[in-house]
C-alpha cells in the first residue's frame, strides 16, 4: 500500500488572522470614539429641543433639567395662536416651492445650453455664473432693495414686501449654484445620446425632454433640494423684503419673544413644525441628493 503524505496544517487559532491591508487597530478605536462624540455633539441639541417642547414653560425657564418632570403638548397647540404660523407656513411654502420650479426650469434650460452648444461668451457666462458665489449675501441687500422700491414707484409693480420680490431675490443666489451643478452632469450624460435622438426625428428641445433629462433626475432633484433648503431657512432677506402679511417662517419665529416674556417652549415645538418638510423631502429624496451631487462634482 501507498503512504500519501500531507502537507502540515498551520495549528488552529480563536483569531482570524488580519489583512496585511486592515487598519491598525489604534485607527479603528479612535474612529469609534470620535464618531461616537460626534452623534452625541449632533444628537444633545435635537434632545435639549424635544424635550424643551414638551415642558411647561416654568419648567423651561427654570433650572435646566435633562429629565423632565411632566410632559405637555400644550406648546404644539398654542404656537398656532400666539403667532400667525400658519399664514408663514404658507407664505414660505408658495416662496420656497416658486423659486425651486423657477430655479429648475431655468437651470436645466441654461445648463443644457452651456453642456451642448458652443456660442460666443460661453466661457464668460460660466465663468461669471461661478464667481457670483465668492461674494456674500449681505453686499446685495441694499441694492435689491433700492431697485425693488424704484421699481414699484416707476410702474406700481410691488416688489418690496411681496412674494414675488422674495422669489426673485431667492434666484439670484439658488440659480448660479445650480447651473454651475447641472452643467456638469449634463456633462456626464453621453453626447451619443442626443445624436442617436436627433437621427429618430427629435428636436433639440425632444432631446432635451426624452433623453437628457430623464437621464439627469439625481442632479436635477439634487439642485431642486438645494434651491428650497435655500428659500425655506433664509433669514436676512426675508427680515427686510417681508410685511406682516408675507413674512415666512425663518422671520416669523421672532413673535414668540415678545417684550413681556419668551416662550421658549413654544419656540421650540414652532422649530420642530418647521423642520418636517425640509428633514421629510431630504429622506425621501436622500438617494437622489448623494448620486447628483456626486455625479455633478466630477466630470
């Protein structure tokens, strides 16, 4: 009989040997501790707002405690009565949702423009597009605002203390940022694409609508989010361009601090009530936002 020798086997062990390419472990205690510290640093806050909700306003006014004594939903019931929320609410959900559409159409239009045709200045407009981002927000508040009171009294179209005004002032800053965004991912769409539609009788505007949008929805829902996460939380703005009637939530918080006493409970219930559109819309729309935004990053 024939004897068949085995190779030895390597002695067994409780622990699975490790990559030559893992981390070292000091990185990866490290890693937890600071992410840990970090969900902590994010998460006090949003505790130290519900449970200021739901305090009496006693109870928030007084010694702070992280545990509170009794719960109420009183605070929900009455921000609507303390101030007008609901007529903000509404004032910036038709700002916020006008300049969003207006935001897109246009962007789409001028990004498609900038992506697929070569024209004299195309450089120039890009380039302006951009530089419009370095300069903040505050250098165009007087200007805006002398140029919507001229204009309302040369032609009697109210533009200060309007939603239009409001609108239109939101545009100047969502629309570079999203022409600049949509530019390159329209840029990642296959040209092959457009001519493949152009040879089946479609238009350029058919190319646009069939092929190259379809195909760009993770970037244009991206700039639709950026656009109304813009226009919801605006305050300086908003504080100067609005009257009572078309004040927006950002401004409209300032009614619950009043010269008698602040109802800090109720501030915090209205903050929460404001959050839900913009912490629902990025959820459901979180997939799209990551691929746009990344995709319209590189070229």
């Amino acid at each position: 009989m024939s004897s068949t020798t085995r190779a030895p086997q390597p002695p067994l062990t409780s622990r699975t040997p490790r990559s030559p390419m893992a981390p070292p472990r000091s990185f990866l205690w490290s890693r937890g501790i600071f992410l840990t510290l970090l969900t902590v640093f994010v998460l006090v806050p949003v505790y130290v707002m519900i449970s200021s909700s739901l305090k009496p306003l006693a109870d928030v006014t007084g010694k702070f405690r992280w545990l509170p004594s009794g719960l109420t939903f009183r605070p929900y019931i009455d921000i609507w009565s303390t101030v007008p929320l609901a007529r903000y609410f509404v004032n910036s959900l038709v700002v916020a949702g006008a300049a969003t559409i207006c935001s897109v159409i246009i962007a789409v239009f001028s990004a498609y423009a900038v992506s697929r045709y070569n024209f004299r200045g195309k450089r120039v407009f890009t380039v302006t597009v951009l530089s419009t981002q370095m300069f903040p927000g505050i250098l165009f508040l007087l200007p805006l605002f002398l140029l919507y009171v001229n204009i309302g009294n040369a032609t009697g179209i109210a533009l200060f203390g309007s939603r239009g005004g409001l609108i239109l002032t939101y545009l100047t800053f969502s629309l570079p940022f999203s022409i600049w965004m949509l530019i390159g991912y329209f840029d990642s769409v296959p040209r092959d694409l457009d001519e493949a539609a152009l040879v089946d009788g479609c238009g350029p505007l058919g190319a646009l609508f069939r092929i190259v949008v379809p195909a760009a929805i993770p970037g244009i829902v991206a700039v639709a989010v950026y656009a109304f996460m813009t226009a919801w939380g605006e305050v300086l703005f908003a504080s100067v361009m609005t009257n009572d009637t078309t004040r927006t939530l950002a401004v409209g918080l300032q009614g619950y601090s009043t010269l008698n006493d602040v109802y800090w409970n109720q501030i915090m219930a209205a903050s929460l009530v404001v959050s839900v559109p913009v912490v629902a819309g990025f959820l459901l729309l979180q997939r799209y936002l990551v691929t746009g935004l990344t995709a319209g990053a590189v070229k």
